[in-house]
C-alpha cells in the first residue's frame, strides 16, 4: 500500500454498539469493546504495512468546553513501528482537533477531523515522523488511538 506524507486514511467499521456506549459515555464498556475491534479488526489490516508484536489502544476524547483544552506537543513516538487514529466523533464532527503528521524539519500535514469509522495509520520516528493533536475549538472529538511495537 503506498504511503502519502507517512499516512494512509481508510475506512473500517467501528464495532456494533460503539455509538451507543459513546454516547451514554460508558468508558469502560466501550474501551472493552474497542480492545476486542483493535484485536480482531484492525491488528490484522496493519499487519499488511509492517510487521510488530504487540498493539495497545486507549481512548482519546478531548472537548471544546474544556478551559484546560490546549494543543498537543509534537512527538514521535520512537518506540513504537506504527500508530493509528480511529474516529469515534458520533456527535458529528468538532472544530478543531486534528492530527498533524510532518516528517522531521517539513511542513505539517493536518488531518481530519472524520466522521466514525475513518482510520488514519501513520508512521513514527523510527521512520522519521512526529505529530500532534490540535485543540478542539468547539465540540467533542472521540477517537481509539493507538501504537504497535
């Protein structure tokens, strides 16, 4: 699959009953189901971009209500082959809050933000890349984030 400024944005279903619990905002019924998605869904399909033994995803929801909100430092995550961010944003889609994605000393690629189910899989430092997450501005923004090593 080819790569486009270290990225690749694709569609994969989030799992039956994600909406519901987002919504009703049961984390841990929801991140339960997400760590079963994660393994059987999506551990798969970013097998076929590189290889690594173990994956690990969290939640990530971030609102534009919060005075405490503020953007995210670049990073690389240089322990980790890849990363991915899948959105969960069933509340339509906020202002603010992408991904920014720049390969060391370029300019910065902004992402999103996407309606559910739309993943973005990207690279890290072990390929040369950092990135950041924007400030939401207005609105809430849920993703399962995540790291493979």
């Amino acid at each position: 699959m080819k790569w486009t400024n270290g990225h690749q944005l694709l569609d994969l279903p989030l799992p039956v009953g994600a909406e519901a619990l987002a919504k009703a905002e049961s984390w841990p019924a929801l991140d339960q189901l997400m760590k079963e998605a994660v393994e059987k869904s999506l551990k798969p399909l970013l097998l076929k971009f590189k290889k690594f033994e173990s994956i690990e995803h969290m939640l990530a929801i971030r609102h534009g209500d919060d005075p405490e909100e503020e953007d995210g430092i670049w990073h690389d995550d240089s322990s980790r082959v890849l990363a991915f961010s899948w959105s969960m944003n069933f509340w339509g889609l906020p202002s603010g809050g992408t991904l920014g994605i720049r390969e060391f000393g370029k300019k910065e690629i902004e992402l999103g933000p996407y309606p559910p189910g739309k993943l973005i899989v990207f690279n890290t430092g072990i390929d040369g890349f950092e990135h950041r997450t924007s400030r939401v501005l207005k609105g809430k923004r849920l993703v399962c984030a995540g790291w493979c090593s």
